[in-house]
C-alpha cells in the first residue's frame, strides 16, 4: 500500500523528463528548485520558441539581471525536446515569464513551452516568500537584496504544484506535418532564429499557454496581466532616471 502511495505521490510532482513552469520572484527560486529537483535551468525570452540552456548560478543572478527582449550575442539556444533528449534523467526548469515580478501578478509568457513534446508532462510551480522584501522585481539591487535576506534569520517559501499539463499543440503540429503528402512541413514564415511573432499563435498553442498561465495565477493566487518584457523595460529606465 506505502509502495501504491508513493508511486501515485511521484506522478504529481516533477521529476526526471518533465518540465517545471516557474513563477520567477527571486536569485531564490533557483536554488530551491535545484536543492528539490536537481534540474536543467533555461533562460526563456518574449516571443522565442527556444530555450537558453543556463546553470544555477547564471539562473540566480539572471534574477538579478535587467531583463531584455533576446538572448545574448553567440548564446546557445535549444528546443525544450532537444534539451530533455539530452538530459533524460533531469527534470528541466521554464521561467516562462522571461523575467522577475514582486509575486503580485502573472506577465504574458514567452512561447518556449510550446516546443514541449506533447507527451511530456508540464508542472506549474508557483514560489512565493513571507517576508516578501527578498523578491527583486527591480534589477540591479545586489545588495539590497544581499541585505533583506540576512537580516532575518528565518525566510518562510511557500511552493504551490499544480497537476500537469500537456502541450496539446504539439499532437497538432504533429498531424499537419503527417498530412502533407508525408513530407515535413514546410518552415513557418513567421518563424526565423526560434522567434515567432504573437500573431502567428495557433489557437491550440495559445489555448495551452493560458491553460498554463491560468494555473500558475490560481497557485499564487494572483491575477494575470498584459504587461509583459517590454513594458517593464520601459519602468525600469524611468525608475533609474527618477532615481537619480
């Protein structure tokens, strides 16, 4: 009965070839994923359909990093199938944000999860902290965030797992690519370098996206909003110039 348990309690929570769709607060959001999981981190980035493979500390001080629109100049960028085939013994982690939040809302996600195969299981996890002054919202704040969080000696996490979800889309795409006279598809105009613009979205692939997004806003218990990547680039630049 115990070995029944257990074998049911491991299909609900992540675990080697799944992957973790992460809210994304805090530098602490990685290293608790990797003392419980042990995953592969990526760095997702608005409108990209590939993933930059990264490691826990370049994912903690990503936490830290002013947020932009496309990964760095020579980075390597994969798709979510490629780096599970890789890595068939890790689960791997998406912060499908692109980008940190203070934990009062849920940004509009990049299109990374949609090159998910479409029978490997998606864990939303939703992280959130007590006190909240060691979330980073605003990049750059090194030490401010150093300070927060050795000025208490206790800091409360509070993890959230919903039950997974499939990429959907994926048995779609995997369809119309069987019905052209078996042959593969031809390239998607919309799609060059991994990018796809928001027009370009499927209803099945936006149909998965929210299914994802909505779950993630239920755990937290926050709302969803539009405000993404962009505008918070745009905050950021006139928070510095207040500031100074």
């Amino acid at each position: 009965m115990l070995s029944s348990l257990a074998k049911h309690t491991a299909t609900r929570v992540p675990g080697p070839g799944t992957i973790i769709s992460s809210s994304h607060t805090s530098p602490l959001d990685a290293l608790y994923l990797a003392a419980i999981f042990d995953p592969v981190f990526t760095a997702s980035y608005p409108g990209y359909r590939l993933v930059q493979p990264i490691s826990l500390l370049q994912a903690m001080l990503h936490a830290l990093a002013p947020p932009t629109l496309h990964p760095p100049r020579n980075a390597t960028v994969v798709d979510l199938s490629t780096l599970l085939q890789q890595h068939p013994d890790r689960p791997v982690v998406v912060f499908p944000e692109c980008t940190t939040t203070n934990g009062r809302a849920i940004l509009p996600f990049s299109l990374s999860l949609l090159s998910a195969p479409a029978e490997t299981k998606i864990f939303p996890v939703s992280l959130r902290y007590t006190a909240p002054d060691i979330t980073t919202p605003v990049p750059g704040e090194y030490l401010k965030f150093l300070w927060n969080l050795n000025s208490r000696s206790t800091h409360c996490i509070r993890v959230r797992i919903a039950e997974c979800i499939y990429n959907s889309a994926a048995v779609t795409d995997e369809k119309a690519t069987l019905e052209i006279n078996g042959e593969s598809a031809p390239d998607d105009p919309t799609l060059e370098n991994g990018i796809t613009a928001g027009e370009g979205l499927g209803v099945e692939e936006k149909r998965v996206l929210d299914k994802i997004g909505e779950a993630l806003a239920r755990l937290g218990r926050v709302k969803r909003v539009g405000l993404g990547v962009r505008e918070k680039i745009d905050f950021v630049r006139a928070w510095t110039r207040k500031r100074r």
